[in-house]
C-alpha cells in the first residue's frame, strides 16, 4: 500500500476530512435542540418534527455501505467531494423551508451526501497517514467525532439565541466548504472499470430502512403489530441480501471480510461498545432529573465529563495501537469501563456533581481506549482495495449501534426501569461483552493469521 501523503498535503488532507466529519456528527445531532422550534413555526405536531432527526439517521444508515462500494469504483476523492457538494447544496436548501415535507426532503438529501463522504473517509485516512501513524490518524478522527457530538447541542442553543431555526442549518456550510476546499488535497484513487452491483445496493438499504425503520416506530408508533411486520419484512430480505453477497468477489455488505475471525470480532465488539455508550447516555438524564433532582441545565454539565476525557485519551491510544495489539489496549480500556458503569450503577444516595464526573470521566476513558484502536484493526486487516467497505462497516456499526441502543433505552423505560441502576448494569455487560472481543484478538490464530491478510493490522515487531 501507499504510505501516507507527503507534507504539508497530509495536513490540508486530514483537515479536509476532520471538517466533513464534524459537519456529519454535528448537522446530525443540532437539529434535536431545534425541534420545538421547527414544530411551532412549520405549525406541526412535535411528534411530527422528531422526523427531522430521524430521517437524516435512518437515510445515512441505509445508504452508508452501498456508497462505500460505489466510492471503490469511482474513486474515493471523488466520492468525498460529490458528497460534500450534495451536502452544501441541500444545506443551503433546508435555510429557505417552509413547510415540513420540504424540510425533510432536503434533510434526506443532505443525508446522503453525508453518508457519501463518511463511507469513504476512514479508506481516505487510511491513505493520508503511513501504516506505522494509522492509529494515530483514527484517534484524531475518533477526537473530532467526540469533540462535535459534545459541540452540537451547545452551537445549536447559541444559534437559536439569536436567530431564526434555518440557521441551526446554516451553521454546517461553513464545515462543508472548507473541506471542499481543502479536500483538493485528498489522495487521488483511480476509478475501477467494474460494474455497481445496483440490486445488492437496493436490498442493503432496504434491509437497514425497514429493520431500524421498523425498530423506530415500534418505540414510537401505536401499531406494535405493523411494526413487527415491518421489522420480519426487513429480515426477510436481509436473509436473502447476505446469501447473495456471499457469492459475489466484492460485496456490498463486507461479508468477505467479516470471515476474517480479527475484523468480525471487531466488528461484533464496537457494536456491543456503542449500545452500551448509548444505552448510558440516554437513560443518565431521566436518572438525574428524576431521581436526583437535577435541573435540566445542570444535566449537561455532568455528562461533559465523558466526551471531554475522551478527547483526550482517543488520540493517545490511536498512537499506542501503532505500537502494541490493539486486543490489549481494548481489553485494557473496556476493564476501565466496565469500572466506571458499575461505580454509576451504584452512586451515593445523595450525589455531587464531583462524584458523577469522575464515574463520567472514568467510563469515557475506558471507551475512548477501545474504540481507536479497535477502528485501526477494522481499517487495517482490510486490503487496501476493500478499505472504503471497512471504513462503511465502521460507520454503519456505530450508526446501527447507537440505534439499538436508543431503542433499548426507549423499551426500558417504558417498562420503568429505564430510570434507575438497570441501565449501566446493562452497560456495563455489553461493554464486558466487547472487552471479551477484543481480548479474543490477542490469540496468535487470531492476531496473526496469513501474513497479506495482517500487514497491517499489527505492528511489525508484534508479528
């Protein structure tokens, strides 16, 4: 494989990409701070402005691994750049709605110009950065996602202070086109002269748009029943969408890779990793305002702790998985996680805010020492020509995860448990579960199987 980009390109290469992904985490997340504001002024019931978020969520899970595999056959730079341009325009088209089927027709738009540049960044990263820096470049990337995501809600409050909801919108185009600007910079992949495989692209997004569609309205619809019709039609055709990828050389759905024990254990692990962050994060407030007697504004500052301690140590082990096995570091990091969920589980009948942080801290520590690693052993035990469907498989892991985990939080509450020491016990043992993934890693069968198939999965003095 190539080894990086040379400098000063690597730095406007890794900056073209760090804007387009927190214009992804951000455009994705601001929107939730908005929604009275957007049911009261397109005169909608609530109920019907939540689709503004869940719209733009569901398109960019469906359309994440096909375009992956479009982004192999037409070349990744241009991939990125169509899907920046795409986002930018449908930006600039949600500031002038005026009506809620306009505003979700561009917010899907926008979506998939989002999914466009997000399937193929981690390929792109994975090109920018020499293989011995690779972890490094995934724990920026893990460092910017965390950074927007803790970012959003405050810029989405700062923007509605002081004008009308369109700008909540507006605040994205800035990211947008600064990284057209600066993905000029990006490393250029020559197109393939290989056909998409169009119907496998249909049947993967249809498989994810009914699955977590059907997920969606069972949580938050009146009919239990469509739902589950809805869901079983999903399954149905995700059964016969994964019989017929595993008689294709190239898949959309990455099931080639996903017989490599390391990468499916992976896989398997940031799932488990992201419900269980997402399982926590929802359910904390109703804890804290319910049982606590926290006020609303206080709730924020008492999950600033977890994005902030992460920002800090994701970079860091990236930089260490360059050196030592990944499977260690994330064993080592869900052992600190799983600490820090059981210390929430069980907090002092009377709590401060100092002894919420440090739990916060703690646990977010513990996952922002899983997952860059984890990313760099997923992107890595790739071929380089199959890293965009790597870099779609981490993206949609993490989307489907985060989905699950919202809905699980959404049925434990509605049993009413969702507000107590149930959910970061559940946490707690979905985190035990990657941690277990990751230390299934380090046996050599696993960690060092045929020599093409890990050149750059490990460091080379651990081969």
């Amino acid at each position: 494989m190539t080894d990086g980009l040379p400098l000063p390109r690597r730095t406007l290469a890794i900056t073209a990409v760090s804007f387009g992904t927190a214009l992804v985490v951000i455009d994705g997340a601001i929107a939730t701070v908005a929604l009275p504001t957007i049911a009261r002024d397109l005169h909608v019931d609530s109920s019907a402005a939540v689709s503004v978020v869940t719209v733009y969520q569901l398109t960019l899970v469906m359309l994440l691994l096909p375009f992956a595999g479009l982004g192999e056959r037409i070349g990744l730079k241009r991939m990125y750049q169509v899907g920046q341009l795409v986002f930018t325009v449908a930006t600039i088209l949600c500031f002038f709605a005026e009506s809620l089927p306009f505003l979700l027709i561009v917010r899907t738009a926008q979506a998939a110009g989002a999914a466009a540049a997000l399937s193929v960044s981690s390929a792109l990263i994975r090109r920018i950065y020499p293989a011995k820096h690779l972890g490094r470049g995934l724990g920026i990337n893990s460092v910017v996602v965390s950074s927007s995501a803790a970012l959003a809600p405050t810029l989405g409050g700062l923007v509605l202070a002081v004008g009308p909801w369109p700008w909540v919108f507006a605040s994205a185009v800035p990211f947008a086109v600064a990284s057209l600007l600066f993905g000029r910079a990006l490393p250029d992949t020559p197109a393939r002269d290989e056909p998409f495989d169009v119907l496998g692209a249909l049947l993967c997004a249809g498989m994810f748009g009914l699955v977590i569609g059907g997920l969606e309205s069972a949580v938050h619809g009146d009919s239990p029943v469509v739902s589950a019709a809805v869901v079983v039609a999903g399954a149905v055709i995700g059964l016969f969408f994964v019989r017929r990828e595993m008689r294709e050389p190239k898949p959309i759905l990455p099931v080639d890779l996903l017989t490599r024990p390391v990468l499916a254990l992976s896989v398997v692990g940031a799932y488990t990793a992201f419900i269980a962050t997402m399982t926590l994060l929802l359910s904390l407030p109703f804890r804290l305002q319910h049982g606590y007697g926290f006020a609303p504004s206080e709730v924020g500052a008492v999950i600033a702790p977890w994005p902030l301690t992460t920002m800090i140590v994701a970079p860091l082990a990236g930089s260490l998985s360059d050196r030592y096995p990944a499977g260690a570091l994330g064993g080592i990091g869900m052992v600190v996680a799983v600490t820090g969920l059981l210390f929430l589980a069980f907090l002092p009948v009377d709590p401060s805010w100092f002894d919420i942080a440090w739990r916060m801290s703690l646990t977010g520590a513990g996952f922002g020492m899983f997952l860059s690693p984890n990313a760099r052993l997923i992107i890595g035990s790739a071929p380089i020509d199959r890293a965009a469907a790597a870099g779609g498989l981490i993206s949609t892991t993490r989307m489907v995860g985060q989905t699950t985990g919202a809905t699980l939080v959404a049925a434990l509450l509605a049993i009413g448990i969702g507000g107590g020491t149930v959910p970061p016990l559940v946490a707690a043992g979905l985190a035990a579960i990657a941690g277990l993934c990751s230390l299934a890693r380090l046996r050599p069968a696993i960690r060092n199987p045929r020599f093409a198939e890990t050149e750059d999965v490990q460091p080379a003095k651990l081969r």
